[in-house]
C-alpha cells in the first residue's frame, strides 16, 4: 500500500478522525480518550455494518485485528488497514513484527508499550483529542503524541557534543561538521544505547541526532529526560541520514524534489518495512553509477566529505 489515507468513524454520539500517510501508526494515550471506544465501533462495523449504527469512510478497508488466532487472521488480510486494540501481547512480539514485514496493509497499533521490534517514526505516534462538542456529538481527531519537535540542528555551536546513533557513513559526515562548530562527536553505536548516554553525562548539552524515521520507540524515555532536562537537551530528527544527503542537493535527479515532498506517494509498504529503507535504496540507486560518489552505509565516499558538500548538509539541516 502507498500514499495517505483518511480514515472516519462515526455513530450519532462520536466521531473519530485520522489521517494515515506510514506503514505504522501508533496511538497511545491515557485511559479514556477515546481508543477503546473507536476500536469497539471499528470492530462492530466490521462484524454488523449499517446495522451497528457505525459508519467508516475511507478509501481502504478498515479490520481489526484480534489475540485469537491472529496470524492466521493476518495471513487473510490484505491492502488493509489493520487495527490492533491495546491488551494484545502478541503486538510487541518478533513474531508479529516478521508477520507484518512486507506486508501490503497499513497498521495502526494502540498500545502505551514502546515498541522496539517495530521500526516506526516519530512522526507516527499519535493520541486521539477532543475538538468539539456540537449537536449531541463529541469529535475527536488524532494529533501527533509529542506535539512540534524543535528542529534544533542551526543551534549546533551551543552544544558540547553531538551524540549519534552509531559510527558509519552518518557519523563520518557529523564528525566533519562538529570539527566546523568546535564541537564533540560522539557514537551511542545503536539507538537503543542513546538514553544512557544522556544520563552518563547529563550536564553536557548534547545536540541527538538519529534517524527519526525509526526512532518511535525509543522516543518516550527521551521525551521524558528532554522534559526533566530542557535546557541540556536538544533533538534533529531527519527521516534518515540519506534523506539528509538527498535535501542537500548533492545529487540531482528530475523526480527527486516531488519524492522528497510526497514521500508516501512513492513508498510501498510490500517492499520497504521502514521510510529509512526507502531513501537509502534511492540514494544508493541514484549514485551507483558514478564511482566518486558511489553511497555506501559503513563508509562514505571521500566527494561527500569536501567543503561545499558539507556546506550544502548543513544548509539542509538549518532549513529542516
């Protein structure tokens, strides 16, 4: 499945709104907003149609997805827009992240876990809100969980170090940027590792930079130490660093400035399990055939490293 996909559900009391653009969406929240209730509505339309009193609009069938006998229900669905209710254990298993890997349907998965087999963005962490109340009806809409993240990449001569998610291509660019502000650079070496290296050292101001693109679940226990330390530290969270490398305008390509506005557009769920996956292929794709700046993900290309190329990197990040 590809592109953006709305999705309303509605009886004559409630109404429930949200817009779908990625593989995995995440809706968290507290006890009653709202989930239970959307998912319940979901699940009787499903069962009953018309007759439940429920109406959906969108323009891709909408199931639900249950504990019993879930692959097998799973292995059934397809171009869908699958719901999985909170209470589900199988949700944080390797088992249903294999499961739903190269699958054709969008997901969105309500749940208060962090999610470490999955890799979703930021960006998809939603939490369902009330927006009015009229005519006997109360309309809900879904928002993005952690609101509007600072892009905090033009701030890097305020930071004592730089921390990055590992040590490869990424890391080799930063390094070379960080020597520019005066600055440290530092490898978490995994994503997983980057909480602990804000509380190693909790009094630097420490500028975290990683692949937003796959950093959902790692996202609550950095959102809570960004709160307890505001002013210690800031986030930049690209899609990925090749998406970086792809808005800098490094390299050229006729269709690139509409794949960089409407990504959805041009990702398949079937083939890409992340939009991670989906830029470093393109990158990789649009510089094989010149061996200069031939894109590799352990070790990057000395043309990627010259002057005016990390100029134009860090043009991207500030206008980001």
């Amino acid at each position: 499945m590809k592109g953006k996909h709305s999705i309303v559900v509605r009886n004559r009391r409630v109404q429930f709104a949200l817009e779908l653009e990625r593989n995995i969406t995440v809706i968290r929240g507290d006890s009653a907003t709202g989930k239970t209730t959307m998912l319940g509505m979901l699940r009787d339309y499903e069962e009953l149609g018309a007759q439940s009193g429920v109406a959906v609009q969108c323009d891709k069938p909408c199931r639900t997805l249950t504990s019993r006998d879930w692959e097998s229900q799973l292995s059934r669905m397809k171009d869908s827009i699958v719901f999985v209710d909170e209470g589900n254990a199988f949700v944080s298993s390797r088992a249903f992240a294999q499961a739903i890997c190269g699958s054709s349907n969008y997901y969105v998965l309500i749940t208060r876990e962090s999610l470490y087999q999955l890799p979703y963005s930021v960006e998809a962490v939603l939490e369902l809100r009330t927006t009015t109340r009229r005519e006997k009806c109360t309309y809900n809409k879904a928002y993005p969980y952690y609101g509007t993240l600072e892009h905090a990449a033009s701030e890097m001569d305020r930071s004592d170090r730089i921390l990055t998610e590992d040590s490869n291509s990424g890391y080799q660019m930063l390094s070379k940027i960080a020597e520019q502000y005066h600055v440290r650079c530092e490898a978490a070496n995994g994503k997983s590792n980057i909480y602990a290296c804000l509380e190693e050292r909790s009094n630097d101001k420490t500028l975290v930079i990683a692949d937003g693109a796959a950093f959902g679940a790692e996202m609550e226990k950095i959102y809570r130490f960004l709160k307890l330390h505001p002013s210690q530290v800031m986030l930049y969270l690209p899609e990925s660093f090749e998406w970086l490398i792809l808005k800098s305008g490094i390299v050229h390509n006729a269709k690139l400035a509409d794949i960089l506005e409407r990504p959805e557009e041009y990702i398949d769920s079937a083939k890409y399990f992340s939009w991670e996956q989906f830029f470093t292929e393109l990158l990789i794709q649009l510089t094989s055939e010149r061996d200069y700046m031939r894109y590799g993900k352990q070790s990057l290309a000395p043309f990627y490293l010259q002057a005016e190329n990390i100029r134009k990197v860090i043009s991207a990040m500030e206008r980001d």
